[in-house]
C-alpha cells in the first residue's frame, strides 16, 4: 500500500463533493461500471472546487486500484492548460504526500523522467506517479514546431547514442536551433547526460522511438542532412537547409512525444478545464489522435473538470459557432462513442425543449434528462443567499464621456491606420489608454515599425499626431493624465482612495484600531481585470503602478536606484554591528510576543484595542541607550532549549553581516536586563514577535519549539524584505512621522495597519491550501517560506514607446498594479514561472492590489484570496463568461465570504480561547444562515456586506450598458436550456409565457446522488 490516508483526504471534502468522489468512483470502479464509459466530466460551478473533488477521486482511485493485482504501478496523467494551472495544483493533487510524487514535464521529455516512473523494488506498495502535462508542449497543433532547447538536447543525445559516439559536431550544428552558441548548446547535451546518468535515455522508449524513426525513413534523412551539414561547415541558419532541419526536427519531436506516450500506462487521466484544449477530445486531429492513444490505453479511466465544458449558450450573432453541435460532440466523447447513449440524451433534451416552450410537463422532462446524463457528468451549483440575493452584485465603473483630446486621438489612430493598411479597431482606442503608446503586439504597431525602417515621413507624421508618453516623463515621475475615462475612474476607486498608502491589505478582522493610515482608505478589496485585448493589461499594470510610486515617493527624496537601505546590516569603522535596532525588528523573541499579543488585549478588553494606549501601558524610564538593549536583554529571546545560533544553519548564514549580527545579539544576552519605553511596541509591532505569534498560533502538538522559531525567522526576513525596499521605505517617509528613526517608522505602521492580524489571516488561508489542520514543522516552514516568497516578489518591468519615429521604449516598473501572462505564448517557461510568482503575491495580503489580464487567467486560476472584485473592462461576448471571469474571485473561503465571517462572529472570536478565524468558522458553522443555507456555507456563501462586485467599465450613453442588460437576461436562463438547439428562439418563447410564470420547474438538477 502506499502512504495513503483515504478517510484523511475526504474528511478534507465538503459533503457535496464526497457526493461527487463517490458517484465517479462508482461509475469507475464499482456497480456503474458495468454500463458505463470508464469517462465522466464534473462541471461544478465556477469556484466550488473541482481539483478538491479530482484530489479525492484519487485518493479513491488508488485505493481500488491497490486490490488489482494486475496493476503493478499507478500512473495519473494531469493536463491542464498552462504550467501556472499545473503549478497551483499538482501539490493539491498530491494525495500521498510523497515529495518526488509530482512530476511537470514534456512528454518528448519522458525518456529523461521515466526512471521515475519505475516500479518501486519494495512490492508491498505501488508506486504512484502524478504526471502533469500542457497541451501547448505536448499536443501542440499545427506542426509540432522544433520545441525547446532541452528538447533538441535529448535528441541531439539519442541521435549520437545512436550514430555510437559521444560528441558529433554536425549533429550537434543541427539539433542546435535558436540556443545562440555552439558552447551552450553543448553545455546543454551534457547536462542532459548527465541528469540521465550512466544508463542514458529510457531503453523502452528510445528503442520505440529510434524504431519509429527508421520505419518512417527520418533515421536515413537525418543521415542526409547532417552529412550535407558536415559538408557546409557549420550550423545552417537560413535559406533551404534551414528549413528542412526545422521539419525534420519536428517530426523526430512528434516521433519522441509518440513514445513517450506508448510508455506510460495511465490509469487515471485528468482533463483540468479542458474547454480550453478541446481539440484533445478529437481523434481526427494531430494531438487528439496522441491524447486518444492516452485515453485507450487498457484500464484507463478519464475525468473531465470544467464548469463550461461546453458553450452552454450561443447567439445568432456568433457566426460559425454551434453549441449544440459541440454539446453532442462532448457527449459522444463521455459516451465512447455509443450511438444509443448519444440518441438517448438526443431525445431527452428534445423532449424537455417542447415541454419548456409549451408549458408542458418540464418536471418529468428534467427528470429524465437527468438520469440520461447522470451516468457521464455531474454539477452542484451554489445557492442564493435569500430570493432573488445571491453573492453578486453590480458596482459599475463610469468611465464618463471621452475628452476632446481622446477623441482627437481617436481620429489621429484613424488616420495612421487607413496609411498603413491596418486599421485601429474603436474598441482598441476605447480600450487602451495611449494607444499609439501600448500597440506594438497589434498588426497596427507592426506595420508602423515597417513604415519607420522605411522612412515613412507620412507615417513620422501620423504617428506624431497621435497621443504619447515619454520615457522622460515617467522616468521623472510626472503626474500624467491617464488616457481614457475607464482608467481614470479605476484609478479613482484604487490610488484615488489612498491604496497607495498600503504595503499590505487591511485585515478582515482587526484586532487593533486601525491607524491614520489604514483608517483613511475605508473598505479594500484587491481587483482583477480581465480584457479581450493584449495591450490593455501592460496599459492598466503600467499607468496605475506609476501613479502609485509617484504619490508615495511625493515626500521622500530617495529615489528608485537609490543604492543605499535603511535595514542592511551595516557595521560601524570598528567592525561591529551598528543598526541592532533592525536586528531586533526582526528577531522572533518568544517571551516579549507572548507578552504583547494584540489579541489577548482585544480578548481581555472585549473590543478593538487602540494601539498606542495598549503599548503605553508599559512605558517606563529608559535604563537603555537603545531599545536593541533592552531587547536582547529581556530573558526569553531565544526558545527553551534552542541554540540561537541554529537559525545559521537553518537558515545557510553561518558567515557574512547577518551571521555577526546573531552574534552579537547573542552576546547581548548576557547583559543585565534593562528598560526602554519602546520595549512594548517592539513586543506587539515588530515583524519578528508578528511572525512567531502568527505561527505559534498555527503550530500542532507535533510542532517543536525550534520549528516554530526557525519558521518564523523565514517569514520575518520576508517582511524585512519589504521593508527594505526603496519604495516602502519612501512610502514611509511620505506617511509617517517627519524625522523618525526608520526602525520606529516601521513599528508605527505594523500598528497602524494591524499586521497582526493580517498575517494571521495570511497564515490561516496558507493553511487552508494544506488541508486547513494545524501544522508540524514542515507544515509550517512551507507556509513561512510560501509566505516569505510572495513578499519578496520583484516588481515587473513592463515597456510602452514613444509615439515619436525613434519609438524610444519607456520602462513601467509595476508593482501596484501588475500584469498576468505575457504577451507571447504562455508555453514559455519564464513566463510560467513570472505567472505562478504573481498568482501568489495576488493571493497575499501584499501587493499587487490590481491584477490585469487577458483570457489566459480567465479559467482555472485561483485569485480570491484577496479579492472579491472583477472589472469586465470589455463585456464578455458570452454570458458564460461572467461565471468563468467572476469565479476566479467566487471561491472557498474567499475575500467577501471571510469579511462576512469576521463581521458577524466577532463576539465569538472575543470569548474564544482558539485562533481568531478558527474561532470565527467554528461559529459560523453552528450559525443558523449556515443551517439555512445548507453545506455551502460559511465556505462559498455567507450572508453580510461583503459581496463578489461585478465591474462594467463603460463610457457614458455607450451602447453597452443595453447589451449589458441583454447579457444579463441570458445569464438568469441559460441554465435551464443545457444542450437545447436555437437557444435565443427558446428564451424568447420562455418569456413570452410572462413574467409570473415558475421557470425554475424545468430547471435541470445535476448534483450527483446522495450518499444516504
């Protein structure tokens, strides 16, 4: 058996999605099987968690799968749209908890991995491999281009394995591709060599592919083209030759990704949001015909995730699209291809459709459509909060009437446009806020780069009259005017109100009184943005992220390259440690964090506590030159039994200025103890006592002192890491008092802003996304250094240009307000990780506090921790995407739901002795809204203020709040026309049986049976 607690992981389940676990599970493995497909889809509603449910039908799966003697190891094969999807959710999905268990790769990649995948030698247990894949590395459709470097490394080495040599120069000239230098190619092959060790390239799956490639005649043109290499002398870069190795290597790649997938033996195969990779589902075209030899394989069972897995609506003005069409194709493919199966659901929805539009029996039509789909796919939906309330609500972002100047541009892009032969679209110009600025990745920027290598003069002068920033004026940090009404009223609402001012999000449940900072920007909520066009969210990260460095920098004279910091551990001419004031900030010192904590204050006291009474309290004549004295000297600076110097070694700091730091606060203990008024706002304030009480507070039984120390040492040099910036330290200037010490800067704004209990909220959402128990010491080092990284997320650069003939680029440092995805494909890898890395900060209480994106983040992706606000900046062309965008924000245990949570629970929290939130949902749980409001609440729904805000950004008079309005009424029905033909025909008949009529009779009810 493999280190596997079943009952464990579905206590972790909410009951509908145990309903779910059980209900596929049947249809794989139990009574279901008998008639069924071995292919299910869970189509949950957006947000209710169908990688949880995919966790348990693992878990699931490996326990049946443990009783089949003739499976020897247990292959689980995850494809999901991009690596940031995989990343988010490979460690979900990792039931065993086996590190090495999880592996994201190529599947040309395989012959390098597949060791892994081997059988373990101890046959008591079976190996489980959790395989993930993209279909944009491993299916890619449209001829399988010559793929990445490491790619063309493994091939480079099968071919010189099979060519009997060690090192072939012409081999190496044609496997090459854009890697710039033969050196780093070859450095390249041999790291491969060296990652696959003495044995070399999996023996199964190079003897398929080498087979593969002689039985197709690609061995002897390989032999060609690098004998005509030789000839030619080095690596051919253009013209005939070129061409001809880019097709070979693309074909030996398909060749290598074909016998990847011979050597795997998939018993459970994962379609994550599959909409977005639908071709996969068809055998006919070049990657369904390689995903389908996956979904055959013997024993295979295959589960679809999506909550659009089809185009559940469809309006006559999308030409060319038939969701009907597609209903039926994705039925086919759940169905095996079963012509009765398919007819049944034909009929059945057939049937419903007459009885909707003649007010016919619907119920009994509903009812039988669902027992033809149950077999294949299931869907739990969220409940109102009361009649007619759900968790959605309308703020509308005006983005007022377009100025003279915008127009004027607007004509000017017009003009340019018509000369070049590529039009500027009015939804581009009413968009993207200085078009001629943010258009290079158009057709438009394009050709106007052509125009200029030609020296276009009317092009020079078109371009001229358009709209532009200069590289001057940002880099100087001039106020500049936004561009459009749309940006104008987002930044209204955001730096307008002073989120500026914020290194971090006001906590949903204070424990202090917040500070004149935090109190003057009201209720916050971080805000994404989604778009249909490319230059949007680089126009949006760009001009927001620049408005707020320049009123944060407005009463500091450090600039932004400034070499020097306030917290680098600096020594004096002696050589000796001379900021120990900044040690202390971040030093966990046990004894003073349990003595300050500013929630047994708010607990004795019964309310909020004011911050500057509760540490004035303790005020006292100062013994101390300096509070670093007094600190170090209060007993209790280091846990019972713990060396202070192991956090060196944890750490990997045994030299260097940090190293003699620890050291000379070491020394600094054997000091007399003495006193220093600011020793208590230390104790309460500072990152370090934050960090150990947040921890603290999340440690188990099984925990040890040392971890909690060591863990929280993590997280504190995390929160030095922000304070170290240059911007933080200017926002501080500008904020807090003129001619503090920066140490009592910081302290007052850990108060002010309550970071308290902002990092234990942060700890509490961290620990959610490991099963949400208490922690050991890897639990909590993981969520220290989870922490720590998104805190130390580096700003990135995005860059406009001159709407000038030069076409000077301008660099927007973005930090406020960033960019998700690039603006490429999302298969290269640094833009995979640069998407995960901004995914976690988003999902911190840090910044960014506005995230602007394209489709790419519109499906799959996790951003609600902070936020429970969406702007559409363009409408969706379907309904359904308001559900797919506002789900990214509308899920467990989100923003809006946990403000709800903390407002009506703060009693309760009062007269607790648990954690805060542990001590909030507990009360929730037994409340009578989560009685009424049944297993969906306090997690998905929860009734309060706090609401998921759907954002129209739109003009004044623009024709768009009327298709608003139309998208809206398809909204409310489309549910109950699943898979119906002429959809728009059949709302239309609907409502015409008037407004009093109960649609909701023939409303499908999907949800998987009950387990009784």
């Amino acid at each position: 058996m493999t280190g596997l607690d079943v009952e464990a992981v579905m206590r972790g389940l909410k009951g509908f999605q145990q309903d779910a676990v059980e209900h596929v599970i049947d249809r794989f493995y139990g009574s279901g099987r008998v008639d069924g497909s071995g292919r299910f889809l869970v189509a949950d509603e957006t947000g209710l968690g169908k990688s949880v449910i995919a966790r348990g039908i693992i878990a699931r799966a490996i326990q049946e799968l443990n009783e089949v003697d003739a499976v020897k190891r247990i292959d689980i094969v995850y494809i999901c749209s991009n690596a940031d999807l995989a990343n988010q959710n490979l460690q979900r999905l990792n039931v065993t908890g086996d590190k090495h268990l999880a592996m994201a790769t190529r599947l040309t990649l395989l012959a390098r991995e597949s060791r892994k995948l081997a059988a373990a030698d101890d046959t008591s247990r079976k190996k489980v491999n959790l395989v993930s894949f993209t279909p944009g590395t491993s299916f890619k459709e449209g001829g399988w281009r010559s793929g990445n470097g490491d790619e063309r490394a493994l091939l480079c080495v099968l071919a010189e394995d099979a060519l009997g040599v060690d090192e072939d120069e012409p081999t190496r000239w044609l496997f090459q591709g854009a890697v710039q230098s033969a050196r780093n190619f070859g450095a390249r092959v041999q790291w491969t060599r060296d990652r696959l060790g003495e044995d070399g390239a999996d023996p199964e799956i190079a003897g398929r592919y080498q087979e593969a490639i002689i039985g197709d005649g690609l061995w002897a043109r390989f032999l060609e083209l690098r004998e005509e290499t030789r000839t030619l002398g080095e690596r051919p870069t253009r013209g005939r030759l070129w061409h001809e190795v880019m097709e070979l290597v693309a074909k030996l790649r398909r060749h290598l990704a074909r016998a990847g997938v011979d050597a795997l033996e998939p018993d459970l195969i994962i379609l994550d949001e599959f909409q977005r990779f639908r071709p996969l589902l068809d055998p006919t075209t070049e990657g369904g015909e390689l995903a389908h030899d996956l979904f055959n394989a013997d024993g295979a069972k295959v589960l679809l995730l999506s909550a659009t897995p089809f185009k559940p609506y469809t309006t006559q003005a999308e030409v060319g699209e038939n969701h009907h069409a597609d209903f039926l194709r994705l039925i086919e493919f759940l169905t095996d291809e079963d012509d009765a199966r398919v007819r049944s659901v034909k009929e059945a929805l057939d049937a419903h459709r007459f009885a909707m539009i003649t007010d016919g029996d619907a119920e009994a039509s509903a009812h039988r459509v669902r027992e033809v789909l149950l077999p294949y796919l299931s869907r739990s939906e969220r409940p109102p909060l009361a009649r007619n309330q759900d968790m959605v609500v309308d703020r509308p972002l005006d983005g007022a009437v377009p100025t003279a100047a915008e127009i004027s541009d607007w004509s000017a892009l017009h003009r340019l446009g018509t000369h070049i032969g590529a039009r500027v679209d009015l939804e581009q110009w009413k968009s993207i806020p200085y078009f001629a600025s943010f258009m290079d990745t158009y057709k438009s920027g394009s050709s106007v780069r052509d125009a200029l290598d030609r020296d276009d003069v009317t092009v020079r002068e078109l371009l001229a009259a358009t709209r532009g920033l200069t590289r001057d004026d940002v880099s100087a940090r001039v106020e500049l005017d936004l561009g459009n009404g749309l940006l104008r009223a987002l930044a209204a609402d955001t730096v307008g109100r002073g989120w500026w001012k914020l290194l971090w999000m006001p906590p949903s449940m204070p424990y202090l009184r917040p500070g004149p900072v935090f109190s003057s920007v009201g209720d916050v909520t971080k805000h994404v943005v989604f778009s249909a066009w490319n230059g949007v969210p680089t126009a949006v990260a760009g001009l927001l992220s620049h408005e707020a460095a320049r009123r944060a920098y407005a009463g500091s004279d450090r600039s932004t390259d400034s070499s020097s910091s306030r917290l680098t551990w600096a020594m004096s001419e002696a050589g000796r440690p001379s900021q120990m004031n900044s040690l202390a900030l971040f030093w966990p010192h046990p004894t003073l964090a349990e003595s300050w904590d500013p929630l047994r204050a708010a607990r004795a006291a019964g309310r909020l506590v004011d911050a500057e009474a509760f540490t004035a309290s303790a005020a006292a004549e100062d013994d101390a030159a300096e509070p670093s004295h007094a600190f170090f000297a209060t007993a209790g600076a280091v846990p019972a039994g713990v060396n202070a110097l192991s956090v060196l070694r944890v750490l990997d700091a045994r030299s260097g200025r940090f190293a003699d730091y620890v050291r000379a606060a070491v020394d600094a203990m054997d000091q007399s103890p003495s006193a220093h008024r600011d020793l208590a706002r230390f104790g309460a304030h500072a990152p370090g006592s934050i960090a150990y009480r947040a921890l603290r507070g999340a440690a188990s039984e099984d925990a040890t002192e040392a971890g909690v120390w060591h863990a929280a040492w993590v997280l504190s040099l995390g929160l030095r890491s922000l304070f170290a910036r240059p911007d933080a330290a200017a926002l501080l200037d500008t904020v807090g008092a003129p001619g503090a010490h920066y140490w009592s800067a910081v302290l007052d704004y850990c108060a002010d802003g309550n970071l308290q209990a902002v990092i234990d909220e942060y700890v509490h959402q961290l620990r959610s996304d490991l099963g949400g128990g208490l922690l050991d010491d890897e639990g909590l080092w993981k969520v220290a250094t989870s922490a720590a990284s998104a805190v130390r997320t580096n700003a990135a650069t995005l860059r406009g240009h001159e709407a000038t003939a030069e076409r000077a680029q301008i660099p927007f440092p973005t930090r406020f307000a960033v960019r998700y995805g690039g603006t490429g494909t999302d298969a290269d890898e640094k833009v995979a990780a640069r998407q995960s890395e901004v995914r976690a900060a988003f999902n911190s209480p840090f910044a960014p506090f506005v995230l602007a994106s394209t489709s790419i983040g519109q499906e799959g992706i996790d951003f609600h921790w902070w936020s429970h606000a969406v702007v559409h900046w363009n409408l969706p062309s379907n309904p359904v995407d308001f559900e797919q965008r506002e789900g990214r924000v509308h899920r467990f245990m989100g923003h809006a739901v946990r403000k709800n949570v903390a407002a009506a629970h703060w009693a309760d929290v009062l007269s607790s002795t648990d954690g805060a939130w542990d001590a909030a949902f507990t009360a929730a749980l037994a409340s009578p809204d989560t009685e009424r409001l049944g297993q969906f609440a306090p997690w998905w729904v929860y009734e309060g203020d706090a609401r998921i805000h759907r954002r129209i950004a739109s003009f004044t008079l623009s024709r768009d709040h009327d298709k608003y309005e139309r998208l809206l009424d398809a909204l409310t029905l489309y549910r109950l026309t699943l898979g119906q033909p002429r959809q728009e025909d059949m709302l239309r008949l609907m409502q015409q049986g008037g407004v009093d009529r109960d649609l909701t009779v023939g409303a499908l009810d999907l949800r998987p049976p009950g387990r009784g």
